[in-house]
C-alpha cells in the first residue's frame, strides 16, 4: 500500500505511487476507504463480500474518475467497506474484484463522508519508477 | 494581494479581465485586510476560470468566505443568460442544498444550562456519522415526494407545521424537480439517509442568542436576547453527491458536443436550455428538495426533543427561516437596469434578498430575508437580513460560513478531538460526536474567524448583522 496526504484546505488530496497502474488503482481503493472509516484493522479473510466493478473512460482520469465514483456507490449503498481491490486495466476498460467486510460501528467510525470523486487536480503519469496519480475526494 | 489584483474599495477587490485567458467578464471578491492573509491564489484563478463561462453577465463573483473549491471557488456566485449562459455542477457542488436552518424556542438560557440530556437526546433522535441510516421508513414513493415537493411533502406527511414551509427559501421546493432525471443509484443512495444529518461539517447545534445588533428586524424575525435556538446544517446526502457524479459524467460530454472551451474541466457545463443543462437543473431542484425534506425531518426530530425534555409544543418552536448554500435558481435581477430572469449560481453562497423582493415571506418584506451563517464548531453563528445593496452587488447573495483555513490532516496533527472537546466544555459547550476525528477535523481555528466573514458583508452592505448567536452544545456527525 502507497499513498499518501498531501495539503488541501476543504478535501483530502491524495497521492499513490505504484509500479503498476493497476497498483494506482488499488492504493486509491485504500485511501478512500481510510478516510471515509478511519484506519482499522481487516478481519478474517473467509468471511468477505465480493463485488465486481466493469467501468470504462475516455482516458486513465476518467477511468480512475468513473472507478472510484462505482466503489463509493458502492460502498455506502451496500454498507461494505472494501479492504482488498484485484484491479485489471485492458485499453480503456477496467474490471475489479473488490473484497470488502460489512460496515460495524465499532470498527469503521473513525472517518468522514466522502461525497465524490473530484475532477479537481486529477492527474494520473508515470516515470522510471512506475506511476503516480493526485486525486481530491470531496468530503 | 496577488500581482494583477485591483483593489477597488476597502473591501473590494477586482480580477481585471485577461487575468486568465477567456475571460468574458471580470471577477470581483470582497476581502479584508485580515482575510487576506489566507487567501489561497487557486481560489482566485478559480473565480477568474468563472469568468470565461459563456452567457456570464456582469462579473463572476465572491464572498469574503472565499476559498480552494471544486470548479467554482467556494463562496463563488454568478449569474448566466438563459440563452447565451451554461448551468455547471462545478458551480453548485457535490452536496446540493447544502444549507441551515434556525428554529427559536420558548426557553431561556438558564432552562438549558447544564442540561447536556439535551444534547444526549438530540443526539439520539437524529441519526448522525458515516453510515447512520435513517429511521424513517422510506419507499420509492416517499422518496419522489421527497424530490418533487421537498419540505412541504415532508410537512404534509406530519414531519412540521403549514407555518415552517413559509420561512424556507422557495417555500421548501423547487418545482422545476425533474425525479426522471435522477439516476437509480442516486435513488439508491437517498432512500436509506432521508432524515440523516451526514458527517463533515455537518451538525445540529443548540445556541443562545447573544447579542442583538438591529431589534426591529431580530423582533420581525422572532428573535429575543438571551433565546434559546437550534441551528441545523445539512444538505442532500448521497442523492445530492450521485446526481453531481452523474451529471458531471454527462456534462462532460456535452462541453465537448457544444464546443465550449474551458480552462478547467471541473467547470464541465452545457447551455442551459439545452437537453443536457435541462435534465441537470431538474435533478438538481430534485436533490435540493430532497434537501429541504431532509432538514424538515431533523426539525421534527429535534422538536420532539424539546417537546419529551422541556413539554414545550412543536407550535412553540417557529422556524426562522432555512436558506440553500449550494445551488443555481432561475431568479429575477435588474441588470444593465433592465430586469431579466437570470440563472444564479451559489457555490457556498447564501442568497440575501433585500426588503420589497417578492420571494421573501410577506410579513418580512420590509426587513429583506433572514440570512443565517453557521460559525464553525465551538465559534458564533450569526443572523443577518438580506440588503438592496446585495440586489445591486451580488445577485442579491452573501457569504455562506467561515470558510476553512487549514487541511482536515493539519488539524488531526495540531490538536486532539478529546483536548478540543474539553476546551469547549470549559467554556460551557458540550460536544457529541461519534469519534474524536470529527471533533478534530471541524476544530475552531481550522475555520476562517466568522466574526471576521460577517464583519465584511455587514460593511461592504451586501447584508447587514441582526443577532449574534454562542453555542451551548453540537451534536455532529
């Protein structure tokens, strides 16, 4: 797991850093789930929800745009929070398996409501070392 | 001030046109000299970015709360030619109809003091945080009455008196709500949060007015030193956050399908009598009902609080009124000295309509709208009437709150939840949070000084101050 926060008055700003693109994906899988349920620790792994997101974009930011707006959906409408992202890029189309656990109280209260993926400052490149992305979730 | 900035009176400030390239109009903020120490340069080029729009008429504006937002600056207003202009989610937000509202009791500051069941109770009644569903029993039907005719389905379902949907912007609903135009995962979100009050800066605050600064219009108001009041600062939930995600998705498409340039693709829009403009304004009038419903199902909630802990009857508990902060309207407004009907955008903007508006309840007409601003937690919150001099400035709008000055992270960093927590119990304001994050993230001094906000629009007359209001005690999510 690669992210980190970078300064931003109103939202969270968020940076990942992966060898893979795919790797962008996943990291920014946790990080939103961090902050939207605070850090906590995942229980046992036999006992997980699946869920499977296809989304397509017209380019990575808006994969990555459309992507985490479909985990947020899902997330708060089927009361799971994610702990493992499997993320595969094909072109233009994306296809995941997200692992989640279901929301407790007790264990995932520590965050804010994120209410959307931002466009603001959305940025996805790569370098030698593989690939960053900048991205602002509204909360 | 930023190089390029013309300073145009004590308190207002011009963004000259070709401050980026594109622009239509100028921009114009007003700012004090101590709110200009925190004044961010994205913000301004943000308003700037405003001014290239098509259809924007006169100038792209700002409040003193100006700050860092999506698309539009927050505290960013602007009106648009129905014809020429565009309508923009960048220029209303994620969280539609964002907004307050002020109720007044029959109690006495003495009749709450240490009273924290009260806070306690609130606390109960009103399902609060990440992940509190709602208590209501909500169906598709509910949920499309909710959208078409806001707080006055939730009034007619028993949630409120006849007497409250007159002291709401709008009467409580927007009836260009288009439920056609909200997408099933929008619906999806809003059916179990109806009634909920969020988390962020969200929050339900008992409050005593503390100081009175203009009696007649506090009276026509129904506002008395040392009242106890309950403010409640919510907006459209999830239903609010899924259309913007939605629309922009779609607007996307259609800045490109009509050839508009923009300088930041937050900005994404379509004219707005075009299919695309259309089905958005109608999704977002829904999401603002929805809204409206919402904070009408609180007012309920915290009404039945006062009534089990004080025996005080809901009839006795008025509501002052209840303003949007998020949001774009087709209003009437006098410019180049003709009165046309206009597309107004508030992106953390409160709307300040002066006396003699048609749209204000008849028996404040010659006062002008009651104006509430939230403080941050812990910090006053004041009440202000809206002015002629906002009809002729701003689109008849003013500031919406503090506005923040520092990053949530920074704040978890400076100063625990549970040390604020005790600071502002030892001044008498008793906090219910369901963690110490959102204590932490909301702390006082992360918020611009909303004396400081309020100060500026009250001299720049684009409002004037009615009522100072402390908190006693914040429940929030």
């Amino acid at each position: 797991m690669s992210f980190s926060e970078l300064p931003h008055t109103a939202d969270v700003r968020i940076r990942a850093r992966s060898e893979t693109l795919e790797g962008i994906f996943s990291d920014l899988t946790d990080a939103l789930m961090q902050v939207m349920y605070g850090k906590f620790t995942a229980i046992r792994s036999e006992t997980l929800v699946v869920k499977e997101v296809r989304v397509s974009g017209d380019d990575t930011a808006s994969l990555l745009f459309n992507y985490l707006s479909e985990v947020l959906f899902l997330t708060e409408v089927g009361g799971i929070v994610f702990v493992r992202a499997d993320v595969r890029v094909t072109g233009n189309k994306l296809h995941a398996r997200l692992f989640g656990e279901v929301f407790d109280p007790a264990r995932h209260s520590g965050g804010t409501e994120v209410k959307g993926i931002s466009y603001s400052g959305l940025e996805v490149r790569n370098d030698a070392n593989g690939y960053i992305a900048e991205i602002v979730f509204d909360v | 001030m930023l190089a390029g900035v013309v300073q145009k009176g004590e308190l207002e400030w011009e963004v000259p046109i070709g401050f980026v390239p594109g622009m239509r109009v100028p921009g114009k903020f007003y700012l004090s000299a101590r709110l200009e120490e925190i004044l961010e340069e994205g913000a301004v080029r943000q308003l700037a970015n405003v001014a290239t729009l098509p259809g924007i008429l006169c100038c792209s504006l700002a409040m003193p709360d100006i700050h860092w937002g999506y698309g539009f600056p927050i505290g960013g207003v602007a009106a648009f030619d129905l014809t020429e202009g565009v309508i923009s989610p960048g220029g209303v937000g994620f969280d539609i109809n964002c907004g307050v509202r002020l109720l007044a009791t029959p109690l006495g500051q003495r009749d709450v003091a240490g009273r924290r069941d009260l806070i306690d109770a609130m606390y109960q009644a009103v399902p609060t945080g990440v992940g509190a569903k709602s208590s209501l029993r909500m169906d598709a039907k509910t949920l499309d009455g909710m959208m078409m005719k806001g707080a006055r389905y939730a009034v007619e379902a028993g949630y409120g008196l006849p007497g409250d949907l007159v002291r709401c912007e709008e009467n409580g609903f927007m009836k260009a709500a288009d439920v056609k135009a909200v997408s099933g995962k929008a619906r999806q979100r809003g059916v179990p949060q109806g009634g909920t009050l969020g988390s962020g800066n969200h929050f339900l605050e008992i409050q005593v007015v503390r100081e009175i600064y203009d009696p007649e219009a506090a009276k026509a108001f129904g506002l008395a030193e040392g009242q106890v009041c309950c403010m409640i600062h919510c907006g459209s939930r999830g239903l609010g956050h899924q259309v913007c995600t939605d629309h922009i998705k779609i607007l996307e498409e259609s800045t490109r399908k009509y050839h508009i340039r923009l300088p930041d693709r937050q900005l994404a829009c379509a004219p707005i009598g075009s299919p695309e403009g259309t089905a958005y304004f109608g999704a977002m009038a829904a999401s603002a009902n929805y809204a409206w419903a919402n904070r009408q199902v609180i007012t309920h909630a915290a009404r039945n609080v006062f009534k089990k802990l004080f025996r005080i009857p809901h009839e006795e508990i008025p509501l002052i009124y209840d303003v949007a902060h998020n949001v774009a309207k087709i209003e009437e407004h006098t410019v180049d000295k003709k009165k046309r009907m206009v597309c107004v955008h508030r992106k953390g903007a409160t709307r300040a309509f002066g006396p003699g508006c048609p749209d204000i309840p008849a028996d404040l007409s010659s006062i002008g709208q009651p104006v509430i601003i939230p403080g941050s937690m812990g910090t006053p919150s004041f009440v202000l009437k809206g002015t002629r001099g906002a009809m002729e400035k701003t689109f008849g709008s003013t500031c919406h709150g503090a506005g923040r000055v520092m990053s949530r992270s920074q704040a978890k960093k400076k100063i625990s939840g549970k040390e604020i927590a005790e600071s502002l119990a030892r001044q008498g304001i008793y906090v219910r949070a369901p963690n110490e994050a959102a204590i932490s993230d909301e702390a006082p001094d992360v918020y611009k000084p909303s004396s400081e906000v309020v100060r500026v629009v009250h001299e720049a007359g684009i409002s004037r101050l009615v009522a100072r209001l402390d908190p006693v005690g914040v429940i929030k999510g």
